[in-house]
C-alpha cells in the first residue's frame, strides 16, 4: 500500500514526507506494530532507490518556490527514543541520508514518553495481577495472559490519549501505583543522546514537552507545550529549533488554527501534521503532511 501511494506521487513539485516513530531492534513483546531494525533497513534502501532524499528545511524551501527535483522526500521521526542513537541514526548515516528528529521535550525534565510508561508498566508489573483494576478504566481488564496484557496496553493507551496533560499525569501515577512500578526507571532518551545525535548533522525539531494533543490543552497550556519545548531542545543542542511537529498531528481534530498561530508565534520556520499525502507547492509552510 504504501509502495502505491507514494508512486503515485512522483511528479516535479510534490514533497513525500515519511514519519517513523520507535525502530527498535527487536519488536516489545507487547507492542508488535513498531518497524524493527532489520524492516527498516530495506524501507529505506528502497526510499533511497526509489527517491531523491532532501534535508527538510530545504525541501520545503525549494517547495515554494516550485524548485524540487522529481521524486523528492524527507525523512522524519516523532518522540525520541534511546535507541535511535544505535540504530537508526548509524543506519542513516551510512547511507548520508539526512533527518528530521522532532523530540517530546519533558524527558529531559525527569517526564519519559507517557506512552512508553504505560508499555514499561505492564511489561514490569508482578506475574500474580491477573485483573487490572484502575479509576480511568472503563472496566476491570483481565491481565493474566501475554495476548491480555497486549491489550491492556492498547486499552490504557486510548483511555489516556485524549486527556489533558496534567489528568494524564494523574492517571499514570496512579496506574505506576497499581503496577508497582516507577516512572524514573522507564528508558528515556538522555540529553547526551540528543546532543550526540544533533552532532552528527541531524535536524532537532520540537514535538511539544509532554505530548498532550493541542486541542486537549487550554491555550495557556498549548503555547507553554510549544514554547518551552522549543527552549529546552535549544538549551541541549546549542542550536535554534525551526521543525515542530504537532502530536498525534491530525488537521482540525488534534490542533486548530490558533494553535499554528501559537507555532509560527513560539519562532518555529515550519511545521509538519499527520495529514495523510504529498505537499505541494500551494501547501502551508506550517502544515506538511507526512506519510506513516
């Protein structure tokens, strides 16, 4: 499927955007729908075969002014994660392709990825839960099996997703509680990583400090989010932050149009959505659709 919808899209003037999240070597046992390592190794052989490969503040500079070469694309990544650092980074430069790494800021403030505490959680919990009870859930989860645990994942996952930032918070406490486990042990990228990695040529760009989706956020909270993030990936990379990339991304249900004011507000030169498709030259600066 994704061969065809990008084929299709190989004309002068069209920008492919491709956004990949967590490439772990080997798949988490209870997340099966991460690339690992070794699928995204031919992914991007065939992206290099198959496209000309540009530095996205460059793409979509020449996408303006209608000057792109034929088969052009960018590469991009959400979140941050540690293991990006030897994985996919090496894999990428080997290759000299360049990349977008749009980082969650908080976990260089002591707050991992939320939905990387959730997966630490259950992976980490005692053998002898068997149900898994907590205020948010709808209901009480079986949690005995690997197939039950999978979908407790899934399940906390959605209950969590469209809550405000700090109601999150509230209820991962809480859910760490039950489990038995501590938010300061679940794997983060650390600042070192990131500097290393922005060392090596790639781009930092900014994907809020804790995740929350902009539309769960009062507008105080949202510019804070967009803001702050901006300031504390400057801070470690010793460099201005441009790329934001709105979490979950999707136009006009996960941001509004006062939240890409607030974006081009906070200083940031463009900015990337989850709205499937290839950017055109008429396409908003500040809001370039990414293929998944």
């Amino acid at each position: 499927m994704l061969d065809r919808v990008l084929l299709s899209n190989l004309t002068t003037d069209k920008l492919s955007v491709l956004l990949f999240h967590k490439v772990p070597r080997v798949r988490h046992s209870l997340f099966k729908e991460d690339l690992d390592l070794t699928e995204f190794e031919r992914t991007i052989d065939y992206l290099q075969d198959q496209f000309q490969i540009l530095p996205l503040g460059d793409a979509i500079q020449r996408l303006g002014k209608k000057s792109l070469p034929r088969r052009a694309a960018c590469i991009t990544f959400d979140d941050g994660y540690p293991d990006w650092e030897d994985g996919v980074v090496p894999m990428l430069m080997e290759r000299n392709l360049p990349a977008t790494l749009f980082i969650t800021a908080g976990q260089f403030q002591g707050m991992p990825m939320w939905n990387e505490r959730i997966l630490h959680g259950v992976g980490n919990c005692s053998e002898t839960i068997h149900i898994l009870n907590t205020s948010f859930l709808p209901q009480p989860l079986p949690f005995r099996s690997l197939d039950d645990r999978r979908r407790a994942v899934s399940v906390i996952e959605q209950s969590l997703k469209f809550r405000s930032a700090s109601q999150r918070g509230v209820m991962l406490v809480e859910l760490e509680s039950v489990l038995g486990v501590q938010m300061s042990h679940t794997p983060s990228m650390s600042a070192q990583q990131l500097r290393h990695i922005h060392n090596q040529g790639f781009e930092i760009g900014a994907h809020t400090v804790g995740h929350p989706i902009l539309t769960c956020c009062s507008d105080s909270d949202a510019r804070e989010e967009i803001g702050a993030a901006r300031e504390i990936l400057a801070g470690i990379t010793g460099s201005p932050v441009k790329a934001f990339a709105y979490p979950n991304g999707m136009p006009g249900r996960d941001f509004s149009s006062a939240h890409v004011n607030m974006v081009k507000s906070a200083g940031y030169q463009y900015a990337v959505t989850t709205g499937t498709g290839a950017a055109r030259w008429s396409s908003s600066t500040f809001q370039i659709p990414r293929f998944t």
